[in-house]
C-alpha cells in the first residue's frame, strides 16, 4: 500500500516545484473548453449520487472546526482579471479555498466557456498544490466542493487523485466510522481506473471487517455497495460479510421503499455473480408491485431484467411483465419528449441492457404486439447521429447483436455504424471485450447480408467463411455434454444401429463459439447435431438460451439436416440414443 501511495502521491509531492502554468497553455491543465461546452449534468439535483453526495456530507462530516469562513465572494467573481486569480486563490486559507469552488458554480452561468475553463483548472493546480500539507477535514470539504461543482468529471481533476492516497494515509493513523465512508464515498467515483480501484481493494481488505457491522444503515451500505460496483470490485470473493449482508439487504427490500436504492443493490449483485433464490424472488415481487410506479423508470427496470436474464430464468409472464413494462416507459419518454437525445431515462447503456437480457432469454420481442421495433430503431439512430455512441460504440454493437440474436436483422442500424467514421475508428481498436462480440455480428451480417461486404472490409476482410458446415472445434469447445452425445453414436455406429461413417466436432458459425456433432451417413447424407446442456439452456432445461437459437436459426436458414438432443431431459444412455435415432434416421418432413 505504502508503495502505491508513493506512486500516486508523485504529482502531489513535486507540484510545488513546477512553476504556475500560465492560463493559455490549456494544453498542459485538467481540463480544455471543449469538454464544457456540452455539459449538461453537472449541477443536477435529484440523481442518486447527489444523494449518496449529500448523505456523506452531513452525516459523515466533522463539524467540530469551528474556523469562520472570512472569503468575500465578490473579490472573485464575477472575475476581473483572469490572468491574476491563480495568484489571488494563493492567498486564500484552505477552508476559504473549498468553499470558493462551491461558489464557483453560481459563476459558471454568468462567463464564457473558457474563462470558467481556466478558473477551474486554477482551482485544481492549487488544491493539489496544498494536498500534501492537508488535514482529513480540509481534504474532504475539498472534494465535497469538487463534488458540487463538477460531480460528473470530479475524478478527472489532479488534485481528486493526489487527495485520495493521502487520505488513505491520514487515515491509516486515525481511523474512524465517519471518515471510512467517506473514503469509500469518493474512491467509488475513480471507475474505471486501475489505480482507484487498487486502492479501493486494498483499502477494504485492510478496514472492511471492523466496519461491516450489522449497526451499519441500509443508506451506508447501499453506499459501499456502488462504490464497490463502479470500481468493477467483486467483494463477495473477498468478504463472506460483505455477500450475506447484500443478500439481507435485497431480501427485507420492501416492495413500497425506493427502487433506486434496490437497483443499486441488485447491480452490485450481479457484478459479483451472486445467484440466489430469495433475490430472484424479490425481484418478480418488487417488479409486480411497482410495475406501474414511475419511480421504477426504464433504466432501473432494465437492470433488474437484467438480473434475471443473468440467471437464465425461463418464466414467460416475468418476462413479459419487464418487455411489455420498459416498453411502456420507453414509449412514455418518446412522446412526452419526442426523441430528444441526453435522455438520462432512456441512455444507450440502459438500451442495451434491456436488449441484451431479451436475447439471452430468446425473448421474441416482435410478438408483442404493443413494442414498436421501427420506433425503437428510430430512436436508437436518433442517438447515434446525436453523437452518444461515439465514445461507446461497444454499446452499439451489443444493441444491433442483440437485436440479430432476437431475430431482428436491423440493417439500417448496421449500415450506420459503419457509416460513421468515429465509430468504425474505435472498432478498429484491438479491444478483447469488444472483439469477440463485434467479430459475431460481422459474421451474422456476412451469412445473412452478403451485400454488406463492402461496408464489412472497413473494419475486417471477409473471409467467406463466415459460414462452414465441416469447420472442425477447436478443443476448448467440446464440453463434456458434447462427448456423451459423440459416445453414444459411436456405440450406435458399432452396433450398427444407425449407418454411420464418420463423426466429428465441428463449429459451423465463425466466432458463435457453440460446438456441435457432425454426423455423415452410409447414403452421404450429413446431419448437424447440435447439444442443449445445462450451460446452453434456460432454468426449464428446455428452452435454449439466446445464441443457440440463433445458431439453430442460422442452421434452418441454410437448409442443413439434424436437431437438437437434449441431454438435461434425456438422461439415460437408453433415452439419448433413442432420440439420436429419431434425429438422425426419420425423414425431416415427418418431424
């Protein structure tokens, strides 16, 4: 810990030794004017952070300084001359300092972008200036100010990420309830990172047992819960306290308390693959009860699907309940503000959820008939064009992947991702979490859009092998299910029960890492059999999850001879192969 603190605290340390930056050269400072110009969040009241924010500072604030603020506003803003406010907030004591940059957002409406630029970076090059000779309390009202005025980019300021390993430091030789959440509270913010998050786990496996005690409030937890959740950290791994109280804490929901905080809770449980039976069963009840409450908004309901969707949950009226509910709250935001993008209900994550949980579930979303797939599409290129995929156009691909899975081909959405430069630069990039899902949808577009090649050769070189019947698995997809069933025919071919000549793994769809057995028989005919085990199909152990019916779709579409063996239902040696003789010799119009 004290090694990465040095590293961390580097900047801290030896920015007393650089000279001030002068104003124009933005280049050098946090933050450039362009970053300003479309922020529309920051300052907005009613999020859950805001409330998180505001629970933290004043139940979690030492209020024994009793040092009076002498700060006279007006001697700063509105600002007479921006090239002298570096040296004029030199002169301010830290705790005038702090409350500067609260007063700081009232002058934000009243100048330009790049004069509220540079005020703002002035104000972060002298904080972290003053870090390494800070008291806990002046480094919270710090990042509490910081908080207020730029909550959406607070971990981006140099001084946040000088004042956090400090503060770990400081507290390490005072520890205390008040102040352990609050670090929490602002190491939460630096997702993304892997800075923050090493000192998120090391800070927790240090000081978590003395504080998880059962006199912590649901709101604190809840707290420690998201923060843990945007650091990516999967604490029930690490703490056994820590999984039984968020199971505790999902289970007492009541089904009339604030969907929010359950949200919250039910994405922290799925971060750390936390299956249980009471959670599902909470989730079916708060969603029956709340489904018409517009507390429960389109992204909080996503997730929640999402959850169930996670656990593979066959239960056609749940997932009616959730398609037919963010439908009507996704349809209730369109007409009440057209298709007005930034929509902080409706964003293209939320979507993307929503759409990823109906094709894992292989929910037929098209059968419904009060869900408008032209407007959802409508929207959805609305927001592309509006730019919110631009930085995100991982989402974009699970969307349109989703939507194919879900068997609707959007092509007008597929020609558009590729017809955005940005978007085809940043699918370029060789990014694993993006590359294999991005590699399947260009092989669905080149199986069923041929003509779409062109557009394709942008980002991949087709390879006109998107689809082969006799393409051999590689031996990391034969699973164990798959060697029962490829036993079992051989006992059949040596038997001479069925006229076998030779039977292969084989993996016809490239990149749908989904093996099957390709069997050929004495008249030449080939048949595809493909395995439905307990990792390929839904909790019915029936039904087949999302990519094995789009496989079998694939299948149908290109005429290929076979089925399905069910393994979950035909258990017995005796009961596979009398189904592998029914899939194999009946003639395929009598099936």
């Amino acid at each position: 810990m004290l090694r990465l603190m040095r590293i961390c605290g580097t900047a801290a340390s030896i920015a007393p030794k650089w000279p001030q930056p002068a104003f124009s050269l933005l280049r050098y400072s946090t933050f450039s004017p362009r970053e300003f110009h479309y922020e529309t969040s920051d300052g907005e009241n009613g999020t859950l952070m805001h409330r998180f924010s505001r629970h933290v500072s004043h139940t979690k604030r030492d209020f024994t300084d009793t040092t009076k603020c002498s700060l006279k506003v007006s001697n700063f803003y509105p600002l007479p001359d921006v090239g002298t406010y570096g040296q004029q907030i030199r002169d301010l004591a830290t705790v005038d300092l702090a409350k500067l940059i609260a007063f700081t957002t009232d002058f934000r409406s009243k100048t330009d972008v790049r004069s509220y630029t540079e005020v703002v970076n002035a104000l972060d090059e002298e904080c972290v200036r003053r870090v390494p000779r800070a008291t806990t309390s002046e480094l919270l009202e710090m990042l509490h100010c910081f908080m207020y005025l730029l909550p959406n980019k607070i971990a981006q300021l140099k001084s946040y990420q000088a004042a956090m390993p400090k503060l770990i430091e400081l507290f390490d030789g005072a520890e205390n309830e008040r102040d352990f959440l609050s670090i929490v509270f602002f190491l939460g913010m630096w997702k993304r990172n892997k800075t923050g998050a090493m000192l998120m786990k090391e800070f927790l496996q240090q000081h978590l047992t003395r504080y998880l005690t059962p006199d912590m409030s649901r709101m604190d937890f809840v707290i420690l819960a998201n923060a843990t959740y945007k650091t990516s950290l999967r604490m029930v791994d690490e703490s056994d306290a820590f999984g039984s109280r968020l199971v505790k804490e999902i289970v007492e929901f009541g089904d009339g308390d604030d969907s929010a905080l359950l949200v919250t809770l039910i994405k922290c449980a799925r971060m750390n693959r936390l299956a249980s039976g009471e959670i599902l069963e909470k989730v079916h009840s708060f969603t029956e009860s709340n489904i018409d409450s517009k507390e429960l908004d389109f992204r909080g309901l996503s997730h929640l699907f999402a959850y169930i969707a996670d656990n593979r949950i066959k239960d056609d009226t749940l997932a009616g309940l959730f398609v037919e509910g963010c439908w009507s709250r996704f349809d209730a935001e369109v007409r009440k503000h057209g298709f007005e993008t930034q929509s902080q209900s409706c964003r293209p994550k939320d979507i993307a959820t929503f759409l990823w949980s109906c094709a894992t579930l292989g929910v037929p979303i098209e059968t419904y008939p009060e869900v408008k797939m032209n407007l959802l599409e409508k929207a959805i290129r609305l927001k592309v064009e509006a730019g919110e995929y631009r930085y995100s156009s991982d989402l974009l691909v699970d969307t349109i992947l989703s939507l194919w899975i879900c068997d609707r081909k959007s092509i007008a959405l597929f020609r558009l991702l590729f017809k955005d430069k940005a978007l085809v630069q940043n699918l370029r990039k060789e990014r694993a979490k993006l590359e294999s899902r991005k590699d399947l949808l260009l092989t669905c577009a080149e199986i069923d859009l041929p003509d779409a090649w062109d557009m394709i050769k942008s980002v991949r070189k087709p390879s006109a092998d998107a689809f082969a019947l006799d393409r051999a698995a590689p031996e990391f997809l034969v699973r164990p299910g798959l060697k029962k069933v490829a036993e079992c025919l051989h006992r059949l071919k040596e038997t001479k029960q069925i006229p076998i000549v030779a039977i292969h793994f084989n993996a016809p769809v490239k990149h749908l890492n989904i093996a099957g057995v390709l069997v050929k028989l004495a008249g030449g005919e080939v048949k595809n059999v493909d395995v439905l085990d307990e990792r390929h199909c839904l909790s019915d152990r029936e039904s087949p999850v999302g990519l094995m019916k789009l496989k079998a779709r694939i299948l149908e579409d290109k005429g290929i001879a076979g089925g399905m063996v069910n393994i979950c239902r035909h258990e017995t040696a005796e009961a596979l192969e009398e189904e592998l003789r029914r899939i194999l010799l009946e003639p395929k119009e009598q099936r």
